[in-house]
C-alpha cells in the first residue's frame, strides 16, 4: 500500500500554510432545506464554490460548524471589502482490498488560490492552484488556471457570465468520485471555457450554458456542447432539479439527462438522490445510467452519519450482457470547526472485476 512521503507531506504542509488567511468554501446541495435554493445567495458563482459573500460567510458559520466562533455577540454578516481572496485544499485517501489484492493511495485532489474583484454589478473571478495525477502519485504537481469569468448581474434575477468555469450539473456533491460523475465523465476539473445565462427568483433558477470548445484538465480531451438547467424550492425546503445537455467529447457526441433532488424528511434526517443517463453515440450507441441515494441525519459534534447506495449500469448492442457496478457505503461526514470538514465512508464494491471488494474512502475538505 503506497503512503505519504515525508517530503510530500512537506510539500503538502507549505502549499496548505501558503492558504491560510483563505475565505472560501465548497458548495453543498443541502443547503436548500434550509430555504436556501440559489447559489449566489452564499457565493460569487451562480454554479456555487469559491468566494463567499457576506451572507454565506454568515450561513457557513451557523449550518456547518460544531464549534462555533466566539465573536462577542457580534454581526458575523460585516461588509466585505471590493476584493476578496481565498483558496481550498481537498485530500482523499482512497482503499480497495479484494481476495486478490489490496491497494491504497493518497493524493491531493485540488489545492488552489482564488481572488475576486466587485465593483457594482461587475465581478471578476479567478483561482489558480496544483493538482497531481490519481494515477500518477509520483509525477509532480501540475499548475492550473481552474476558472477565469466576468460576472455581470444588471438586475436580482439575472446573471450573465463568461470564461472559464464548471457548468452546474447534478447536486453537484463535494464527492467528485461519485458513480453520477466518475462513470458519466463528471471529474473533479471539468472546468471549460462558456457563456452562461442565469434567470433567478425565489423559488426557481433556469440556467442555460453555451460550452466553446474546450480541453478538460485531466483527460486532455476536447470538449463543447449546451446545456439547460432548472431547479425548483418545493415548501421551502425539497429541491428538484432537471439538467439536458449536449455535448461533443473528442470524436463522441453524447447526450446527458440528469434528475436530482433534495428531500427534507424532518428537521434532522433528509434525503438526496441523483439519477444520471448518458448516451454514447459510437457507431453503435452505448446507453449509461448511474444512480445515488444519500441518506444523512445530524447528529451532534458536528457529526452526519450517512448510508449510500450507488449504482451503475453500461448497455450495448456491441456486448453480450450489461455491465454493471454497485456500492453500499455506511460513513459520516464532520464539521468540527469552520471551513473544515471531513467524508469517511466503508462499505463494499460490485462489479464485473470484483464480487465484493472493500472499500474506504477518507476526503478531507480545509476551505481558508
């Protein structure tokens, strides 16, 4: 089982001082059962992650933080300056263990800096950082520019932005290893060059984006297309949402159609579940579907134990029999202060290359 050496647990170590006085955070779907459905009512992006504003620097203080800063009873919703900067660091560490081997790996999945600039109804974003290479732990740190955009918002209800950025798609989990993004192309660097309209109210975001052709980070491939999305706050407190897209991926077009929701049971357990097809259109087109259901519950300590179910499944006329993939996680995710939190999740992998394989997944998220 490969571990961290001592001279990447410095490098990694600098990289997190050099993000210290940071002020971002990870966007989290969940966030709608609290009557929150918009995005840009905690971050700079209409698509969520990055900066925060005032408001979500408030939020992310209340909702995701056991150990609450002492403030002397002050407003924590103070006025933030014209420019910001911040920045993230994700790790994972990821186990298989089958009857016939077992491997491990640690990796740093996104380490970067952002910074915006606001001036009236403009609004400049951008981050940059490293990242290594799942398959490749020894190859050294490549540099990224992850999003470049202008922001325009003439109006509430209308966002109008360009460069590059991550379309919404889905929940948009923290989780980038997710069968619904994993097995239907989704990585944690899908970032491409778009144009991007945004129509918001309360209750209801319709999002279209244009993606211009575009090399995605981390499998080189070209990548363009559209993309329709709208989202609906049910009671002020379930999500649903719709995504069609269409796209061109290297010599592939392939079409997406993406259901997901966020189902609030009571005022400490709710439910989120995602529904993913994808069509390949080879000489033969292949048909992809992949699903997940989270089930959470707050506990105290800043504790949300979790059971996942996820599940794969790849049809074509060009195979004889469907291949298939399941997982069962049980796990919890942890807020112990602010702008930290932590996934660990157990549970068991099936597939064509493996009956019952085990597998754990630790992912610590560090926001500055």
């Amino acid at each position: 089982m490969r571990s961290l050496s001592f001279y990447s647990f410095l490098e990694l170590m600098s990289l997190i001082g050099t993000l210290m006085f940071s002020q971002s955070l990870m966007a989290f779907p969940e966030t709608a059962r609290h009557g929150y459905l918009s995005c840009v009512t905690c971050h700079l992006s209409p698509s969520g992650r990055g900066i925060l504003t005032s408001y979500g620097k408030t939020l992310s203080h209340e909702l995701y933080s056991y150990k609450k800063i002492d403030n002397g009873n002050e407003s924590l919703e103070a006025e933030v300056p014209w420019w910001q900067v911040g920045g993230r660091t994700r790790l994972m560490q990821y186990i298989l263990d089958t009857p016939e081997m077992q491997k491990g790996h640690f990796f740093p999945m996104q380490m970067e800096l952002e910074a915006s600039i606001e001036k009236g109804i403009w609004a400049l974003g951008l981050s940059a950082g490293g990242w290594r290479p799942m398959a490749g732990p020894k190859e050294k740190l490549k540099g990224y520019l992850r999003n470049a955009y202008v922001l325009w918002r003439p109006t509430e209800a209308w966002n109008f932005r360009a460069g590059k950025f991550r379309i919404s798609h889905g929940l948009g989990l923290p989780d980038h290893a997710t069968l619904v993004n994993e097995k239907m192309g989704w990585s944690h660097s899908h970032e491409t060059q778009n144009i991007e309209v945004t129509r918001l109210s309360e209750s209801t975001i319709i999002q279209a984006s244009w993606v211009l052709p575009s090399y995605l980070l981390v499998s080189e491939e070209m990548f363009s297309g559209i993309s329709l999305g709208v989202e609906q706050l049910l009671n002020l407190k379930h999500r649903v949402g719709l995504n069609l897209s269409r796209f061109h991926r290297a010599n592939v077009n392939e079409s997406h159609l993406n259901l997901h929701t966020v189902i609030n049971i009571n005022e400490k357990s709710f439910l989120q579940a995602e529904l993913a097809q994808r069509r390949m259109e080879y000489a033969r087109p292949t048909d992809e579907y992949a699903f997940l259901m989270r089930y959470s519950h707050e506990f105290q300590y800043g504790l949300r134990p979790l059971i996942q179910w996820e599940e794969f499944l790849l049809k074509s006329v060009t195979v004889s029999a469907p291949q298939q993939e399941r997982r069962f996680y049980l796990g919890t995710e942890w807020f112990p202060v602010l702008h930290t939190d932590f996934l660990f999740l157990i549970g068991n992998q099936m597939d064509s290359s493996f009956d019952d394989a085990r597998i754990v997944m630790i992912i610590g998220h560090f926001y500055f």
